[in-house]
C-alpha cells in the first residue's frame, strides 16, 4: 500500500507538468528553423547531390542562396500573455530582410485584432516582395459551438464574418500585398534564373479557393487541372503527385522559371492540381505540424485531406516541392501543443547545374 500513497501525488505532479508544458511553456517556445530547398535547370546533378548526399552549410551548392524566404504562417494573434509574446518574437525577425516575405494565412481570429497584427508585422522587410494568403480564421470568427461541430463535419461557412477589406487594407499599408487567387511575377537575372513567379490562393476548406482563376494570366505556358472523374482518376494522380523523390534536388519545370504558390491549407485535392500548372515549391501552413506529435510517430492529425506524414516539413515530390511549416499559434479553442515546438522559417533557395 505504501508504494500507493507516494505513487498517487507523483502522477498528480506528473499530470501538472505536462499542462504547464503543453498550455504553457511549448506554445511561446518560439524557434526560427532554417530550411534550404535546391533546385537544378536541367536535371543533372552531381553522384552526392542525385543521392541526395547534401553537405551541411551555405556552400553546399557552391555559393550563396538565389533566394531566402521569410515564411511565417498561422499567429492566430491575441493580446493575451501567449500573443504578445508573439509579438515581439515576430518584430525581432526584422533584421533578416529576407528576398521574400511569405505569410500563409490565420494571421488572426478576431477583426478586433487587425490593427495589432499590422503593428506586429510592420518592421519586417524584404528586398522583393511582402506577400500573404487568407486562412479561415481571417475569414470567420468561430464561435465555441461552430468550433466543436467543425470538428465532427466540416463547416464551408460561419456565422460571423471579419472585415477582410480592412485587413486587406491594414496590410497593403505596410506594404504586404494579400493574393486571393492571383499571381505576380519578378524578373530576377541571377543564376541563370530569370523569373519568379508568387501565386497565391485563398484558402480550399472554406471553399474560397479559385485555380483557374489564379492561373489565368499563365495560361500561356500552363498546364491544365487534372480531371479526376472517379476514384479511381482520383487514386492514380494522387501516387503520381505524392510520390517521394529520392533526390533531394528539384528539377525546374521550366528552364529559368521558380514557380511558387502560397496557400494555407495543404489540400491533397488542390496540391494534386497545382502538381499539374507546373509549380515548383508550395508553401503551406494550416496544420500547426499536427500540434501534438509523439515521437517516432509523428502527427496525431493533420487536421485537412493530407496524410499525417506530410504535416510538417520538407517534401520533395517527383515534380514538385512541398513545404508545410508548424507555424506560430493554436487557435483558442486549443491552445496548447506538445513536442511540436512553434517555428518560423527562414528557407534559402540554392540553384546548382
């Protein structure tokens, strides 16, 4: 019996510190990962580099990166203790004026929030572009109820909506340009790359995604959506596309162009499509890395129709990039994590030939 009376207040001691872990420290424990992503012209690599045999450091490709990205995804910003933390983990970021700033959505729950996350933001610098795409909580503010039905039968819609003309606006006026369903393009000159394209789509659970529309004024040297008539359609071009390639180098789909789309939640369905318009690298966020991940499995869930394996991390794929990052925040209905520490990402790009 004794063994009883210590064994009770330890598994109570135990019980605490995993809440402390989980609700408290693990959320704010804010990381910025480094994440390199090599892309070749031709095809051709070196015996090391086609095995995937990359060495460490900046010189693994021979010089400098063609470009560094700043991504940052899914703050979920409050003004409790946990967001101004986040806060001002976001605002020391702006000493690395990346070439790029890609932010893929849940900036926010609350329209009450715009104003703080254009504080938030407004330091960070890139030399090319400040881009960012919607998520579903920047469309909607989710009530407890909607919340928790959401999670037995997908809900395509809410009851109240936040003013996305005013977070447009907020954000245009510190010089980040919202992509909803549209692209631009950027003549680079450098490396033997001489575009690059950021094509940004709003967000497919809540049925706001528009391709088509997306790629309209790519038409010309496109390829098409696949059409997936039945499951069977369907099955076959989903091996096709999450086919893992054992050569950690991405073949450009087409000689001097990095096609690159910006979308928050990584949908099977619209990956599967964007595989087939001759995108490069999509970066994604939505999944929080799965939020509680146990080790040697992984993710738990996912949290959208893309296999746990894929919620988080970098992915190369026979004929296109995946990135999903954990990102920053956990919505309120959830706010806790474990063993899936909150990151954002700072990615180098390396071309080598």
């Amino acid at each position: 019996m004794v063994w009883i009376i210590y064994a009770v207040p330890a598994a109570t001691v135990l019980i605490i510190i995993l809440v402390l872990y989980m609700f408290w420290y693990e959320p704010a424990n804010f990381k910025l990962s480094e994440v390199d992503i090599v892309i070749s012209d031709s095809g051709l690599q070196s015996k090391n580099r086609s095995e995937g045999k990359v060495a460490e450091g900046p010189d693994k490709t021979g010089g400098r990166p063609l470009l560094t990205i700043l991504h940052l995804s899914d703050f979920h910003l409050r003004k409790n203790s946990k967001g101004r933390k986040l806060f001002q983990f976001v605002r020391s970021l702006e000493e690395l004026k990346p070439d790029f700033l890609f932010i893929t959505g849940d900036l926010l729950e609350s329209g009450r929030n715009i104003d703080y996350l254009a504080e938030m933001l407004s330091p960070l610098r890139a030399k090319l572009g400040k881009y960012a795409v919607l998520g579903a909580h920047d469309h909607y503010e989710k009530a407890f109820i909607e919340f928790t039905k959401n999670m037995f039968k997908k809900k395509r819609s809410y009851r109240k909506e936040n003013d996305i003309f005013y977070l447009k606006r907020k954000l245009k006026d510190i010089g980040i340009g919202t992509l909803l369903n549209e692209g631009r393009s950027f003549e680079l000159k450098r490396n033997g790359m001489d575009t690059v394209e950021v094509i940004g789509l709003d967000d497919p659970v809540i049925d706001k995604i528009d391709i088509d529309g997306a790629f309209s004024n790519y038409s010309s040297r496109e390829g098409r959506e696949l059409q997936l008539k039945n499951k069977k359609d369907y099955k076959k071009a989903y091996r096709d596309v999450f086919s893992l390639s054992s050569k950690k180098v991405h073949s450009l789909n087409e000689k001097g162009r990095l096609r690159t789309v910006l979308l928050h939640t990584p949908d099977s369905d619209s990956i599967i499509n964007l595989a087939g318009r001759k995108t490069d690298i999509i970066f994604c966020g939505h999944t929080h890395g799965g939020q509680v991940r146990l080790p040697f499995i992984g993710a738990i869930i996912s949290g959208c129709k893309i296999k746990t394996k894929f919620a988080s991390g970098l992915f190369y794929f026979k004929n296109v990039v995946l990135f999903i990052t954990r990102g920053l925040g956990e919505g309120k209905y959830s706010q806790f994590r474990f063993y899936c520490q909150p990151e954002a990402n700072l990615i180098r790009i390396y071309k080598t030939d």
